[in-house]
C-alpha cells in the first residue's frame, strides 16, 4: 500500500487544470490488473473495477485528482518516520491504496458470498467532477446495483454522512480603458465592482445572522492593467454554501437576484458558474452507517462520530439517487492541500482493515 501510495504521489495529476490524468489512469489500471482484479475497465478518464459475484454492489470510489502544489517538492513522496509526506498522500492517494487492498483481501479470503466491490477512481472532484463522477453520473455508470458507498476522504477519524451544498460563481464586472489623465473618459470597473460587492455583502449579513451558514466573497479577484490606466474590466468570485436544511434553488435565485438587481441599476457584468452541487445528508442508521461504525470501533476501538463536512463531497452524486454513502479516510484535514501534506502510515493499514470488514459484513455469509 505504500509503495503504491507513493507511486501515485509522484504523478502531479494537479486540478486546475486537469493534469496527468491519462498516466494516472495507466498506472492504475496497470496495478489492479497485476493485482488480479480482470473486471477493470476505462471510461473517459475514470477506472472501474468489479471484484465478487451477485449484482449487490457496494462501491469504495475515491478521486485521484489533487489541488496544485506549492513547490514541486511535493512530488517526491517521501516517508519520515511514522508519516508518509506529499502532494495527495492525505487527500486522498493513501486512500485509493487502501481501497484495493480492502477489496483485494474481501477477494483473497473469498469472503464476497453476496455481492460484489465495485472500485471507482475518478478525476475533478476538487472542481466539482465534469470528467469524474458527475460524467459517470449522465452515462448511467454511477451507483448501478448499489447498496452503499465509501470514499475515503481526510476525515480524520470522523465518518461524514452529509456536505453542504457549494454554489460557486466568478462575477466579472466591465467597463472601459482610458488614461488615468482622462479618467472621465473611461468607467472604472473597480468602483462598478464595489458596488456590486457592497450589495452581496448586505445578503452575506442577513444570511450569517444567526445561522450557520456561508457566503465567502472574494476568494480570487483580479483586474486592471497598470497604476495609471482606468481598469476596464474587474472579477471576483463568490462562495455560498448550503445546509441540507436550506432549500437550495431558493438560495441560488436569492444569490442571482442580487447581480440582476446590479444589472438593472446599469452595471454591464457577466457571471460564470464555477461549480454547483447540491447539500446531502444520510442517517447513521442505516445498514451501512452501522457496518461501518462496527468496524471502526473494531479496527480502532473508538466508536466514531458523524459529523457533515465543511465542504463538498462525492456522497452527494449517491445520496441524490437514494443510495447510502459515507466518507471515512486515513488522511487529516488540518494538513490536506497545505504544503506539509502528510498521512500517518498506520492510518493507511487501518482504513483499508475498515473497509474490508465493512464489506464483510454486508456482502459475506
């Protein structure tokens, strides 16, 4: 698991803007034949992979794609002591290492008496999946015959059985060049931009009043050509997220008012959607909630928490089709996309030992 861990370290599948995905698919594909799993097969740039016998599948699907690098360092997987360091080792590389040794056990013990594994290795998950799950999904291949999923994601040693939604937008506002000399001439789209800003602010407050929701404004913004020039164009983006309990068209209509409303009052902007994914949330209860909750206390000897994450998951392309899925990982949070990234070694053995008694409990005899 390792050895395989730093292979697919070194391999900058960096997303934006979608590098390396064609080796990264190579090298899987390549290892799961070695290891004798004969039901691999490529889509797009996705892999897939059946191990068992039945048509009740329960799928551990992990994405392959990292956030950019801050140095090229992070490339070269390196193990220090009891942690292996890099790009990916936490979120979430270790974790697709741990998927095909769960599975490959499952097979070796002949433990897979009623059903099947399906491994999914997909891409974009850190830009909301067009070329990963969310291409599975419009092909029909996503969650076929499923009674649960897994991905390991950094969790921490906590199960995430729910996401926020994520409405992402790029806004840019226009105007036009001119000398700063003759600045009458031009429009300014910096001071258009911060009209436009000051109006999103006033929906940030009312949504942030006494609730425990998010609207981030700014996360990137750019414009202008120099000091002395009227900036004739300005961007910025806007990041709204959405409790399961919030309806969500009405949060989407509610965030688009506000740039019609800029609009009317004369302002030329263009808005871009960078991505869009709905809220889900599945009850601890389920068949595969306790399975899982049953093998981490087992391979851990604490019973875990479940909790929603922070951010967007991958559960949600399943929840949205009725099928029970979960996020339980060897990395940590705290370190994923920074620039020590890192996973503890024995995490790695004990998220592969999780999901391997998680099947055998739903699949075997």
């Amino acid at each position: 698991m390792i050895a395989l861990t730093r292979e697919l370290i070194a391999i900058p599948s960096e997303n934006p803007p979608g590098n390396c995905y064609a080796e990264t698919v190579k090298l899987l594909s390549l290892r799961l034949r070695e290891l004798g799993f004969t039901e691999t097969s490529i889509e797009g740039d996705c892999v897939l992979s059946l191990v068992g016998e039945g048509e009740r599948t329960l799928y551990f699907s992990g994405h392959y794609d990292v956030v950019p690098a801050q140095n090229p360092s992070q490339f070269e997987p390196e193990l220090k002591g009891a942690n292996l360091f890099g790009r990916g080792s936490s979120d979430m590389k270790s974790g697709l290492a741990a998927m095909i040794y769960a599975a490959l056990a499952l097979r070796q013990t002949a433990t897979l008496a009623d059903g099947r594994i399906g491994l999914v290795f997909v891409p974009d998950e850190e830009t909301a999946g067009p070329r990963g799950s969310r291409y599975l999904a419009e092909r029909g291949l996503l969650g076929r015959k499923a009674i649960g999923m897994l991905t390991p994601e950094p969790t921490g040693g906590v199960v995430w059985n729910g996401n926020r939604g994520a409405i992402t937008l790029k806004i840019t506002v226009h105007g036009k060049s001119a000398h700063v000399g003759r600045q009458h001439e031009g429009i300014n789209a910096f001071e258009r931009m911060i009209t436009v800003a000051q109006a999103l602010q006033a929906l940030k407050l009312e949504l942030e009043a006494g609730q425990r929701t998010i609207l981030m404004l700014g996360g990137r913004t750019e414009g202008g050509t120099n000091f002395n020039v009227v900036p004739e164009y300005c961007s910025f983006t806007v990041d709204r997220r959405v409790n399961p309990a919030e309806d969500f068209e009405e949060e989407k209509r509610r965030l688009l008012e506000v740039l019609d409303g800029s609009r009317r009052a004369g302002i030329d902007l263009d808005v871009e959607v960078l991505q869009e994914g709905r809220a889900s949330n599945v009850a601890e209860d389920v068949a595969l909630g306790r399975a899982l909750a049953g093998a981490v206390e087992a391979v851990t000897g604490r019973a875990p928490k479940f909790e929603m994450c922070p951010g967007l998951l991958e559960i949600r392309f399943y929840a949205e089709r009725g099928i029970p899925a979960f996020a339980y990982g060897p990395g940590l949070l705290t370190v994923s996309h920074g620039p020590n990234e890192f996973v503890p070694v024995e995490r790695i053995v004990e998220c592969a030992q999780v999901y391997a008694l998680t099947g055998a409990k739903l699949l075997g005899r």
